[in-house]
C-alpha cells in the first residue's frame, strides 16, 4: 500500500475557524481524515455582517482547540504530520494573522514544511479530491468578496476571465436580506423567501447580459430591489417573498448569460483536448438551489460536466487549504519560508488587470 503524505490545514480569512487533516496517496487520490469548522454567526448575526474586530477575537479563542480537536479525531500527533498548510489570504487581517502565526509555530516546533494557501486557490482544487477533475477546466466562484470566471490550467496556474465590476454576488444576497429585515447570513434567508414568492411579479434588471466581456455587475440590481421595496412600502410577508424570487431569477438569468458565453469559448478555444470539458462551481452563493439547477441544466445543454462539491466543502473549510498544500508539494512547489506574510488582497490571477472583485477586503467569502 502506498503511503499517504498527510498535512494539517487551517483556514481563519473570515468568520470561521477551521482545521483539518487530509492525506493524498501516490496516484494523488485524496481522503479527508479530520474536518473541524467552528462558524461565528451567531456572534455577527446583531449586526448584520462580519465585524473584524470580533472575527479576530473568536478566531484566537478557538483556535488552538480546533487543532487539537483535528489530530485527536485524525488519531495522529504534529510528528505524524508531513507538511501545515494556512490561509495568508485574502481576508481579515486579524484572522489571516492568527491562523498563519498558528501554522508556522506548529511548523517550527515539528521541524515540518509551511505552505500558505491563497484561499482562493483551496475553492479552484477542491473539486480533484472530492471529483478527481482534470486540469483544464472551468471554475465560477460565487462568495460573499468574490464572484470570478477562472480557467484553472493547473496547480497556481490560473487565467481570470471575468470579475464582478463592483459588487461580488454574496454581498447583494446579503444586502438584499438586511433590506427586507430577512437577518444575516442573507444567502439562505433569501433563498428560503424566495421559495414562497412569485418571480414575475416583479421586474428587475439583469446587468452585463449580452455584453461580449465575461465580467458581472451587482450593484444596479441592488439598486433595483431597494426601489422595488420602496414602491411597494409597507412591505408584506408575500411582497418580500416576491422581491426575493425576482432577484434570484435575476441573478440566475445572468449568471447563466455570463457562463454560456464563459463554455462556448472554453469550447471554442480547444482547452479540453479530448476529456469532457468541466465547469466547477465553488464559494458559498454554490449553495444555493436555483443556481446549481441553472447550472446543472447549462452544461448538459453545453456537453459539460458540472461539478460543485458537497455543500459544507463550499463555504469556508480548512479541507480546502490543507489539500490546496498538498497540491502544491506534489507539483514540485517549494515550502514557504517564516517570512511570508499574510495578505488582505491576494489576487489568483496575478496578471489580471486590478478589479474590485480581484481581492477580498472586509466581507464574507
């Protein structure tokens, strides 16, 4: 039997503070071993969105815990452990700071290599261990600080096509909820609402759909349900149902405009060779019913494989980051020194030209 090289990742960019144990075998195959996540909302829940002070507070508290708790349930010591993997960004500051710091005292002391993970890079790998999908393929990250079309070439090979121009797509899930007094994490308050209202009653619009660029707009769809909410003022349990179905076929509307034309040039450009061309779907908003069904119904009609992991491995996990090092050690990257230093804005495509939607700064992903 070949041995598993197994490595310890921890993931803090947030509002959740995880560690994981996860092993890759010799074919590259990958087993998650341990899976610990501890969420803050309910601490940020009074104030409708992240609060980065508190974020950094919980993060410290909990996080020598949720190590521990890992190598317990993984049955194995800091000695058994073949290299750390930690989040140095984007993010919080405060929590990149205490879950990179964790990782590199941990890597000290054990005499084990340090590898730091761009969060992002965790979302883009996490579907080749739970799918095993071959490189190239295509990756929609939809999250609260980020909604980006990625071709993913290989490990830290990465090419965005298109970025939101303003607003990622969770942070007009979640503002939409606060506006309709739906409480916060916004994604399933809305997604919930929506389940009970009407999604032609009321018109919104459906930004960059039929532009030729990749790229996404969410802020004049925000726009649009604030005027909405205002016309209809005193607001029923029905109009705001009804607000909430008529944003999510919005979103869904041009989420699928973007990524049609997103597949036909995958297609169109030969990047698939002779595999089945893949379409990944990660971050949080994946978790959301209506979009994976658009998506799903997408690439059949399109002759793509549609792959978004288990829902839990879509929100922030430290799965991600530890297999995310695993990747890299694999394919010949070298370990990171103590120096490296964690990074509010850590873009994945470093060439790309500098969006807002590039980087993360102060809002969930």
């Amino acid at each position: 039997m070949k041995k598993q090289t197994r490595f310890l990742g921890i993931e803090s960019s947030c509002d959740e503070t995880a560690a994981a144990i996860v092993a890759m075998d010799g074919d590259g195959r990958g087993e998650i071993i341990a899976d610990l996540v501890l969420s803050q909302l309910e601490e940020h829940a009074a104030f409708g969105g992240v609060v980065p002070e508190i974020a950094a507070r919980a993060h410290v508290e909990a996080m020598d815990g949720l190590i521990a708790g890992a190598l317990q349930e993984a049955e194995i010591g800091f000695g058994d452990l073949d290299g750390i993997a930690a989040t140095i960004g984007p993010g919080l500051i405060g929590g990149l700071i205490t879950g990179a710091m964790s990782g590199k005292a941990i890597a000290y002391a054990a005499d084990k290599p340090f590898y730091g993970i761009n969060h992002l890079e965790g979302h883009a790998l996490t579907a080749r261990l739970t799918d095993g999908v071959a490189f190239p393929f295509l990756m929609l990250l939809v999250s609260g600080g980020h909604t980006q079309i990625v071709l993913v070439k290989g490990v830290g090979e990465y090419e965005r096509w298109g970025s939101t121009i303003d607003d990622a797509l969770g942070e007009a899930f979640d503002k939409t909820a606060k506006l309709l007094g739906l409480g916060y994490p916004g994604g399933p308050a809305v997604e919930r609402a929506a389940a009970e209202g009407d999604p032609k009653r009321i018109r919104l619009p459906r930004p960059m759909k039929g532009e030729d660029r990749l790229d996404f707009s969410f802020s004049g769809l925000k726009t649009a349900v604030r005027q909405s909410a205002q016309a209809l003022a005193p607001v029923s349990e029905q109009d705001i149902a009804d607000i909430c179905a008529a944003f999510q076929l919005a979103v869904t509307d041009t989420l699928e405009d973007r990524i049609a034309r997103a597949l036909q040039r995958f297609r169109a450009e030969g990047l698939a060779g002779d595999n089945q061309p893949a379409l990944v779907a990660a971050g949080g908003v994946a978790a959301n019913g209506a979009i994976r069904a658009m998506l799903t119904g997408l690439c059949a009609k399109e002759g793509f494989a549609f792959v978004a992991p288990p829902l839990r491995l879509c929100t922030d996990n430290a799965v991600m980051i530890a297999w995310a090092g695993l990747e890299r050690r694999r394919a010949g990257f070298d370990p990171d020194g103590m120096e490296i230093s964690v990074r509010s804005r850590f873009p994945l495509d470093g060439n790309a030209a500098a969006l807002i939607g590039s980087g993360r700064r102060g809002v969930k992903a």
